[in-house]
C-alpha cells in the first residue's frame, strides 16, 4: 500500500486534475486551465508547469515505490 505526505497528496490531486484537463481537451477541445486563466497566460503556463512537475514526482514515487517493493526469491 502507499502511504503518501502532504506533497505526495498534493501532487497526486495536481496529476488528476491534469489529467480530467487531457479528456476534458481529447473528447470535447475545451481547455478547462485556458477557459480559467486565458490561452497561454502567465498563469495557465504555470499550472500547467505545476501539474507537469507534480507528474514527474509521481513517477519518481512510484519508481521508488515499486523498487523497494521487488518480491524476494524464497531460500531452497
């Protein structure tokens, strides 16, 4: 199981919401963030860094996670 802190948590939502965003622009072409902030505004590129950074730690963690989880041989 994993247990995530506080970034964890935040990185987490971040990547979800980053991700609703993708199908929200895949099935309907609308840009929830560009509909908020503007088309490509200082702060839209922004979130979008965010959401991106917060991806990357995901995977960081859950590179991490599945390493130190890697089942172990039983002894003969």
């Amino acid at each position: 199981m994993l247990k995530l802190n506080v970034l964890g948590w935040i990185a987490l939502i971040l990547v979800v919401v980053g991700g609703l965003n993708w199908a929200l622009v895949g099935i309907f072409s609308f840009d929830l963030v560009a509909a908020i902030f503007g088309e490509m505004s200082a702060l839209a590129r922004i979130v979008y860094a965010v959401v991106g950074v917060a991806a990357i730690y995901i995977l960081i963690l859950a590179a991490s996670t599945c390493k130190g989880a890697a089942p172990q041989a039983e002894p003969k």
